[in-house]
C-alpha cells in the first residue's frame, strides 16, 4: 500500500512540474475540472488538486483562499465536537461548501469524536465515529508526524483496526495492488453523506446534553423553581460575591490612585484567601445550583456571565501566594478579574429582583382558571357565565408566580365546588383591582366572586387546616404581607373572596 500511496505522490508532483508550462486555457479548465469534482461529488483527492495548482496564479490564489477558509471552519467545527456542541453541524455545512479538507485534520477530529465517545461510552456511534477518523488520516496522511501516535490511539479502541495498515514484506502482486487500491479508495470516501453522518451524531450528542442555557433562560421556563433559584442566588451573593469579593472589590477598584498600605494589602489577603479556599467555595456554590435545579443546567458553559466569573476565579486563586506577600502587581491583576466577579452579581441582583415580581393580569387569571377546570370535580361544574376582568397595564405584585399560581387554584377552586352544589344559574367572575391607600401605597386586590348561597366567613377561613383549600391560601399569603377577607357581593353574585397584596412597581413602570 505504501507502494501505491508512493507511486501516487510522485505521480502528483510530475504533474504538478508539467503543469508550469501549460497553457492559460489549460490550467483554467484544470482548475474547473477540480472544482466542479468537490462541488458535485467532494472528491478527497480534490484537495491535493486544488493545493498543487502553479504558484501565483490567479487560480492556485483563488484555490488557496478557498481552502484557507475552509480549514477554518473545520477547524472551528472540530472545537464544537471537543465541546459536545451541536452548533458543528453548521460549521461543517459552511466548510463543505467551501472547500475540501486538509487530510491531517482527521486527526484532531477522531481525538474529537473519541473525547466525546469517552464521556459517554454507552453510545458506541461516538467510538465507531472516532475509529473510522483514524483510518482515514493513516490512510491519506501517512506521511505526516503524528501517525505512529495516531495509530497507537486506533489500536486502543480497535486492536484489529490498523491491520490491512500495516506494510508487508512480500512481494507485491496484482492482485494485492488491486486490494490496495480499493481499500484506499474506501478510506478516501469521504463525501458530503460521511459528513451528513457526523452531523447527526452531533445531533444524537446534542439530545443527550441539551444546549447549554444561561440562568435567566432557564428561569423562563421552570418558572416552579424561582423560590430554589432565588435561595442560590441570595446565598451566592451573600457568603461569597458580598462578603468575600465584595469588600475587597471595594478597596481594589473604588480607591483612590495612592499605593496601598501593608495594612491594605493583608486586609485584602485575608479576606480572599482566609478559610474555605476560593476556588473551592465557588465551585460549592455552582454545584449546589447544579444539585438543586437540575444537572442539564451547566452554568460555566451555557452562561457568559458565569463563564467568565468561572476564570476570574481561578486567575485570583492562582495569585494567591503572591497576594499574600503584597505583591502589587499581583493586587493590580485581581483588580482586573474581580471586575467579572461584580458583573455577575450586578446580573444576580436584577434577576432576583425580577423573580419575585409577578404581573397579575387577565392571561395569568384565564389560564389558572382553565387550569383547575380541567380537575374531575371542578370540571363537571356547568357553569352559566364566566368573567375576569383587569386594569392593563395590569400592576406587578412581589409574589413568585409558583405562589401566585397556587393561591388562585386554590380560590378558583373553592368557588367552582360551591356554585357546582347550587342551583342555577352558576356564575364565577375574576377581578383585579388597584386602590390607593391613604399612606401613598397602593393595594393589588385579587376577587373571586361565585354565585353559590352558601355562607362563608373570614373567620373560617382562617380556622380551616393548613394544609388543603383555602388555608393553602392563608399560609402562603404570610409570607408575603397578604391578606384574605370574604365580602358580600352584588347580584348576580352572593359573595367574594378577596386577596390583597402591596404593589410593586416593575423597572420599566417607576
């Protein structure tokens, strides 16, 4: 085989030699020919094509930019693979419409593909992936410095795969010529359908590990969570960005421009370096988020904010000991990365703050109401009008919306089961109101009115069990200041169910 690979090479370079002196119309039409047979079949061998046209002509220039570019997105490619990201299906989109590929980067896409099938050895596709890269690069680089390590690396995940490899010392034939060269031809195949096949390995890998999404994404949709979230946030902020960074953030970057006093530097020091290691509690603290909401949230990939707090941790903790000894400079590049660190609790704080503000408007009321209708009991009401009506803009009130939620289930509820047990005509209505207290404050007041003649009191709300109906209600409002009365009703209704809450103005409202 090495025989033909031999032959082949020097067959290419004899080419390339007569190619100086032909004439312009030939060198075009070889230039077309090698083009049109990567744009229509991605030919492996137009590579060597393409990169031995004659020097300084206007084709081996446009060749050469064409192929420069498409190294890049291979290359670019390639890094997606190492990380697992599906966005490496349109790199190699890009690249294939590009240009071909350089045969040594074969290379760095099996150890790619086999980093990945590493990770996730129940997925054989990964190292079936890897190993068909590695023949190819042995076969159309063979010449090239990292074989003997290339082939060590196939070996390892297939002992027999280098085999039909390996030079014999027989004499040849034309039989095994033959061999020889179909078999290189198979290890050149590859075609827009091999890379087709690669990305939808991506893809298997991408439904495996889900984009990475940052913590405001992620609050979007798990809007169950905003309690946990918040807790990590707060407790982030508190024992580490407040206490730990905060400080010494203030006195790195607030101060005036005078060098600081031995007394400055250690107060800094100790601060940083004193207990927990740094590094450490960060990571304590990513892995509790990880632990409490879910591993498919990888905060150091999927956010930007936490990605680079992430390095300027590690840039301070590997600063530590000249820090301790006062180093300036070693203070003045701290500076710098603690400029990241306070970035991300700036990000935090108007996160949280978003959170525990819930718009209480129509959609939210309709929704909840279709919710609990579509319970067995609440469902089997028949009901003769139904209404909800809110100011818009509709206020915000400091609530999570998980609690908001299961405050107006739980009202919505009551009142369908006691209209259900009247007679008709069955009536629910939903209200929001605003009302201005005498203090400058306004109220948010959430009514339920029903239709039902049975009587119901403040006081028994409050005397119900904590745990079901309504006094699910009254233990969730005392965490937030509410408050819960029954009211008589105009007809057609005969009584409501009154929430009351403090309203809070939303960024954009104050």
């Amino acid at each position: 085989m090495q025989r033909l690979l031999a032959l082949l090479v020097t067959l290419a370079i004899a080419l390339a030699a007569t190619a100086c002196g032909e004439s312009d119309d030939a060198r075009r039409t070889r230039w077309s020919d090698a083009l049109a047979r990567w744009e229509t079949a991605h030919e492996p061998a137009s590579y060597g094509e393409w990169s031995t046209l004659p020097e300084g002509t206007p084709e081996a220039l446009e060749a050469g930019r064409r192929l420069r570019e498409a190294e890049r997105h291979y290359r670019a490619g390639i890094a997606l693979v190492e990380s697992g990201d599906s966005g490496a299906r349109v790199e190699f989109e890009e690249a294939v419409r590009t240009g071909p590929m350089n045969p040594t980067l074969y290379l760095p896409l099996a150890r790619a593909f086999r980093g990945q099938a590493e990770l996730q050895p129940d997925n054989p596709h990964l190292f079936i992936r890897a190993a068909e890269y590695y023949r190819k690069y042995l076969a159309l680089a063979p010449r090239d410095a990292h074989v003997a390590e290339a082939r060590r690396e196939l070996e390892e995940l297939d002992p027999t795969s280098t085999q039909f490899l390996e030079p014999t010392n027989s004499e040849p034939n034309a039989s095994e010529d033959r061999e020889d060269s179909a078999r290189l031809q198979w290890a050149t195949s590859l075609t827009l359908a091999s890379l087709t096949l690669a990305v939808i390995t991506l893809l298997l890998i991408a439904r495996k590990r889900p984009r990475a999404r940052t913590l405001a994404e992620f609050t979007q949709e798990r809007p169950e969570l905003h309690p946990a979230i918040a807790y990590l946030v707060a407790t982030l902020r508190h024992e580490l960005l407040k206490h730990r960074i905060g400080a010494v953030a203030s006195s790195l970057l607030e101060g005036d421009a005078q060098p600081m006093e031995p007394k400055q530097r250690a107060f800094i020091a100790e601060r940083l370096f004193t207990g927990e290691p740094l590094l450490s509690a960060w990571e304590s603290h990513i892995d509790a988020f990880e632990r409490a909401l879910g591993h498919d949230l990888d905060l150091r990939r999927g956010d930007l904010a936490f990605r680079l707090a992430d390095k300027a941790i590690r840039q301070v903790a590997r600063l530590e000991t000249k820090a301790r000894r006062g180093d300036a400079e070693a203070l003045a590049k701290i500076a710098q990365h603690l400029v990241h660190l306070r970035a991300l609790d700036r990000t935090l704080a108007q996160l949280v703050a978003g959170l525990v503000r819930t718009r209480l408007d129509a959609s939210l009321a309709r929704a909840v109401f279709e919710e609990v209708r579509t319970e067995h009991a609440a469902g089997e009401v028949k009901l003769d009008g139904v209404a909800i009506d809110a100011p818009d803009p509709a206020p915000y009130i400091e609530v999570f919306r998980i609690d908001l939620v299961l405050i107006l289930k739980n009202v919505i509820r009551n009142a369908l089961l006691a209209v259900g047990q009247g007679e008709a005509p069955r009536r629910i209505a939903i209200e929001v109101q605003v009302d201005l207290l005498p203090t400058g404050e306004e109220n948010v007041i959430l009514r339920v009115l029903d239709s039902s003649p049975d009587v119901l009191t403040t006081e028994a709300i409050h005397e119900r069990r904590v745990d079901r109906g309504l006094g699910l209600v009254t233990a969730a409002l005392t965490r937030y200041d509410g408050a819960i009365l029954v009211e008589e009703a105009a007809l057609p209704y005969r009584k409501a169910v009154c929430i009351r809450f403090f309203r809070a103005f939303d960024r954009l409202e104050a």
